[in-house]
C-alpha cells in the first residue's frame, strides 16, 4: 500500500499527495510525541511496546467523553459499541474498514 503513495509523489509532485496510510502520516511528531517515545524506549517497561486494545485505553476514552460532554455531545466511553449504525470510510482497503466490518456494522466507502 505504501508503494501507491510513493508512485504518486513520482508522478503528480510530493507537495500534491496526502498519502493517509495506516502508519505513515505526512508530517513529522511534536516534539513532545518525540520526547515521549524516548522515555518510553529507555524506561524498557515490559509489554509497553504493542498495539493498544481494539476498543482504546480505558484514560483516553474518559478523556474523550469529557471533551466530547464539553461540547455538547455524549459519549458512553464505558464500552466500546457491539455495532454501529453506518461508519464512513475514505479508503474501503483500510483496516478500519476491516475492523468494523467485523463487529457487525455496516460500512459506507466515500466518493473519491
């Protein structure tokens, strides 16, 4: 998949080329990302080098609710949703895609 973007950047010009790939994003980490990724290496704590759980981690999720509360919304950040109505998604290839797919909900490719 990470061929396609380069590919492109060779055709159409690397400032006209958004590649959104899973794990490669266009622009380089905040500092602090950097300094976290450090600490993180050096502490060598067990397990603390993995994917996180499909559903999130419990901290972030709560955080997210009460962002989302702030602004009017309501999020049940206590479980993760068994189905969801219809989820959009910009590239029917992605993993996402597959993810969602998996739980049971249905999912809408957007137009190019």
């Amino acid at each position: 998949m990470f061929e396609i973007g380069i590919q492109m950047r060779k055709e159409r010009g690397a400032e006209n080329v958004f590649d959104f790939s899973i794990g490669n994003p266009d622009v380089e980490p905040p500092e602090p990302v950097i300094e976290a990724l450090r600490r993180v290496a050096t502490e060598n704590r067990p397990r603390s080098h993995g994917y996180m759980p499909n559903a999130g981690f419990p901290e972030v999720r709560a955080r997210i609710a009460a962002i989302a509360t702030q602004l009017g919304a309501t999020i049940d950040h206590e479980t993760a949703p068994e189905r969801l109505d219809l989820i959009d998604v910009p590239d029917p290839r992605s993993a996402a895609r597959a993810f969602l797919r998996m739980r049971g909900s249905p999912v809408s490719p957007l137009p190019p």
